[in-house]
C-alpha cells in the first residue's frame, strides 16, 4: 500500500508570499500531523487531527500558519506571508494506532 | 513542557565499533520511539519501548528504556556504513498520540 505522500518536494518562494503545502496521508489513518524541522535539527510539532474532532493548534508558531483536513483524506499547510525564518522541511504522518506514526518524504521550503 | 535531550549531537566513526546514543529527559513519557531519518526522507520507526526497564533488540541495535521512564538508550554494535542517518528519539504521551521529538544524534560510520 501506498505510504504517506506529500507535495511538491521542494518549494522556493519569495518573502512575503503565501504558500499552500499538501499531504496525503495514509488511507484509513485517522490521525494527522504537520511538523517542522529544521536543519539539522528534531521535530517540531506543529498541529494535530484526529478524525472530527477539532484540531490541535498549539504548535502552530503564529497566525500565519493554519492547516486544514478534509474528513479523514487530505490535508493543507498554509503559510501567508512568509518569512525567512519559515525555511524549513515540513513533515507530514499519520497514524492509525498509538504510537505508530508513519512519515512522509516532507517538504523543503525555502524562502528568498 | 516536556523536553527531550540527546547525546551526542554528532558521532563520526570507524566501521566495526560499537556506539551508545542517549535520550533524557526530566518528565516521564507513557513510551518512547526511536526513528531514523536519511537524507531527504522521513523519520522511520525503528522501535516503540513502553514497559520502564524494557529492552528491545533490532539485529545489531539494542533500545533500552530507563526504569523511570525518562531516559532511553540506542546502542549500535559493529557499526557499518548503512547504520549513517539521523537518529531521533521522541516520547509519546499518556494518550499515545503526541510525540516531543529531541534534537537528534547525527551518525556517520566510515568504511
């Protein structure tokens, strides 16, 4: 079966502008989560989905970041107006038990 | 907040030898995971420990689990080339669905 799949792989964006991250979780998890690393560095997380239930927001680092999941499929990672401290990959998992999260390939955003 | 450290930041050495990595923290977690993460990829699970005291062995890699529940281990015996990656441990909360990943153990086994 398919693993967890994001895109696009890499994204250079200028200061200021909006970008819109995307992940596609593993079919039937129902758990979701966005984090961001660094380089070099661990994870950082940054927000939380479980099924209906309302997302946990409390990594995001500002209100330019939000995120969004449609039922159990699909989620975005928006960030308006960014910042060169934004330059970073940004991971997406999914889990469908505890303590089991399955990464995907992340994304690398870099801001100029 | 519950922080994870990890130790040592960087480790550059010799196929054959053996190596510790270490993972502390002063807050007790429900488990602990460890991933190994390669260039341009993922994290990907290496093992769960839940039980303080457990032990889990992975071929040449050996996890232990503090007694406290606070600390855990990777040991790495007769290293090779393939075991290079970040290392990462990450301690999960009593629900099981949070993890507070530590800054990672930069590995590189030379030939």
């Amino acid at each position: 079966g398919a693993g967890v799949s994001q895109s696009p792989s890499n994204k250079v964006t200028e200061k200021g502008k909006d970008v819109e991250l995307r992940c596609d979780p593993i079919s039937g998890h129902t758990a979701l989560y966005w984090y961001r690393q660094r380089l070099g560095q661990g994870l950082e997380f940054l927000i939380y989905f479980q099924g209906n239930s309302a997302p946990d927001k409390s990594g995001l680092p500002s209100d330019r970041f939000s995120a969004e999941r449609t039922g159990e499929s699909v989620s975005t990672l928006t960030i308006q107006r960014t910042q060169q401290e934004d330059s970073a990959v940004y991971l997406c998992a999914s889990s469908l038990r505890r303590y089991e999260q399955y990464f995907g390939p992340g994304t690398r955003l870099t801001v100029t | 907040t519950q922080l994870l450290e990890q130790s040592p930041q960087f480790l550059s050495i010799q196929e054959g030898e053996n190596l510790t990595v270490y993972c502390n923290s002063s807050s007790v977690f429900s488990s602990l995971q460890w991933y190994r993460q390669e260039p341009g990829e993922g994290p990907v699970l290496l093992v769960t420990v839940v039980t303080g005291g457990e032990v889990k062995k992975l071929k040449r890699l050996t996890f232990q689990f503090g007694d406290a529940r606070k600390d855990s281990s990777l040991h790495i015996t007769a290293a090779q080339p393939g075991d290079t990656g970040l290392y990462l441990c990450a301690g999960s909360n009593n629900a099981g669905n949070m993890l507070t990943f530590g800054g990672g153990t930069r590995l590189m086994v030379k030939p």
